[in-house]
C-alpha cells in the first residue's frame, strides 16, 4: 500500500465537471417557532467546503495525487470562497474559468444534532453554466493531453456536454465518468463508469422505483450494450460495490466501512481513488479494493471529506 502511494505522488490528474460550494449551517434546535410550525435553529457553526466535482479534485490531492479542475467558478464571493478553499490545498484554478454570467453553484445544508433539516440551493438552470467550447477547446485539449487520466464528474447542473465528452476521449489517455444519466449524454466506449444504484438503473433503461433485489447481472448487460465502457463500478451503499469488465460481471466486493456517519461525497471519493488505482496499473481487483477502502474512511465523517494515506492505511492495518 506504501508503494502505491508512493507512485500516486508522480500522477497529474484533470478533473472537469460541475463544481460547487457546499456550506454548512450547524446548530441545536430546542424550540418550535412562534411565529410559524418551524424548528428554530441556534447556530453552533458555520463553514464552507468544496463540493462536486471540486470535492473530486481535493479527493485526488489529499491521496497524494497533483490535480487540476475545470469547472464555472462564478465571479462572486462564493466563487471566491471556493477558489480559495481548492487553492490552500494546492489546487489551482486557471483565471480562464471564472465566469461572470452565473453565479457559483451553492448548496448550504442546515443540520441538528447530525441531521438535516433542510437545504437551500443557489444556482441558475443548466444553460447557464454550458461553457463556449469555441474559445476553451484548444486550452482544454492542452490541460487533457499533459495529464495522465481524466475525471469527469457530472452532477447535471450543466458544464458536461457530449461535445466536450467527444473532446476529452479524442485526447485522453484514461477517462473515468461520473454519470447523470437524466441528461442523456454520449457516456460510451469510456475506460470507466462509476454510477451508484440509482443511476445504474437509470442507465440500464429500468426505473429507479425498481424494486430489491437489484437485478444487478441485468443491469451491467444493458450498461455494456448500451455504453460499452471497458470497466463498470456501481456503488451499492452498505451493500459494496459491483464490478464489471469488458461485458462480464467480476462479483460484488462488500463495502470496507465500519461506521457510516454520512454518505455525502462518498461516490466522489471512490472515483477518485478508482482512477489513480487503475492509472498506477492496478488491476480492477485490486483498484476497487482500494477505493472501497477510502470510501469506508470517508463515511465514518460527517459532512463532505477526504481520506489521507495515514487514515486509508490505519484502516487497511
């Protein structure tokens, strides 16, 4: 495990997706509202973290990784903020995607006593945050060809288009995707797919309301026939994680936690520590065995969070 991170350190990583700030409102609620049927919140706490696909990108850092996002950042404080938070981890944000036309994408979560009682979202619709690949191509052709892998993590909010999915596989040498199968973009012939329960029977053509057991040996033949990834990870929550690979399902890998505080940012961290496993040459065995692993460390935490190669191997140990 040492030597895998020893190896992750020499990667440089690409992440392109929909980046976001989440905040989150943190108190104790010990009384219901006059003036309305509604907790009354004392506020304990206050803070901002990255999230989407910028919470890919300090996924990556913190595992050793060097790592670059593209994404809307807004020319506002929020954007700011996240410029900032991404940049005390080494993470830079080039000036070329900062964005005045919409605002940074924000979601602040308010929570009691490790529950939340609601969430409020800043963002504008989809077409806001499309980029002009007409002025960005040649500079995102560039950033694609000098990194070893690319990661694309879209949360539908607008930024991933099939002509930038087009771009990046005529010049990547390794793409992972995070899927949003409502938007019915081109996810084919990728080297990786990485859609939770939900999404995979999205992407198969079932209906999310499908009922257990997950009909998992039907859903990888349709993902295949449908997207022909070389490799397909579906993360199952407690139930682990399934793998397939060239059309052939390898099994179900039960999940590595040992105690789940918070799911959030969980899927974030498992394609992150997928694809640096895979681009060390790791065998699709062994890099889930690892991202299961991270992930596991990352659930035991509230909020969105990383896992460190001191925590990932404490846990191994």
């Amino acid at each position: 495990m040492k030597e895998l991170f020893e190896r992750i350190k020499s990667l440089n990583v690409l992440v392109i997706g929909d980046v976001m700030l989440d905040r989150y409102v943190i108190g104790e609620v010990k009384r219901i509202s006059p003036e309305a049927p509604v907790p009354v919140l004392a506020v304990k706490e206050e803070k901002s973290v990255a999230g989407g696909a910028a919470n890919v990108a300090l996924n990556i850092r913190a595992l050793g990784a060097k790592v670059e996002t593209i994404g809307w950042f807004g020319s506002d404080d929020r954007g700011d903020e996240l410029v900032k938070i991404l940049g005390q981890q080494k993470i830079e944000v080039d000036a070329s995607y900062r964005f005045s036309s919409a605002p940074t994408i924000c979601k602040s979560r308010i929570t009691a006593s490790n529950q939340q009682i609601c969430r409020v979202d800043r963002e504008a619709s989809q077409q806001c945050y499309s980029p002009d690949l007409e002025t960005l191509s040649n500079d995102i052709i560039e950033k694609v060809s000098r990194s070893d892998g690319v990661i694309i993590s879209d949360y539908g909010k607008g930024f991933i288009s099939s002509q930038l999915l087009r771009l990046v596989s005529e010049h990547a040498k390794f793409v992972s995707i995070d899927p949003k199968p409502s938007r019915l973009l081109e996810y084919t012939s990728h080297d990786l797919l990485t859609p939770n329960r939900l999404e995979a029977l999205e992407l198969a053509g079932y209906s999310r309301q499908s009922i257990d057991p997950f009909p998992w040996q039907k859903v990888a033949s349709k993902i295949f026939e449908k997207f022909a990834p070389k490799m397909l990870a579906v993360t199952l929550g407690s139930e682990g994680m399934l793998l397939a690979e060239d059309g052939k399902v390898n099994g179900i890998i039960p999940t590595s936690a040992r105690e789940v505080f918070d799911v959030s940012g969980a899927g974030d961290t498992v394609i992150a520590a997928l694809t640096l496993g895979l681009i060390t040459k790791l065998d699709f065995q062994q890099a889930a065995e690892f991202a299961n692993i991270a992930a596991g460390v990352v659930v035991g935490k509230v909020g969105t969070a990383t896992a460190s190669p001191a925590e990932i191997l404490q846990f191994f140990e």
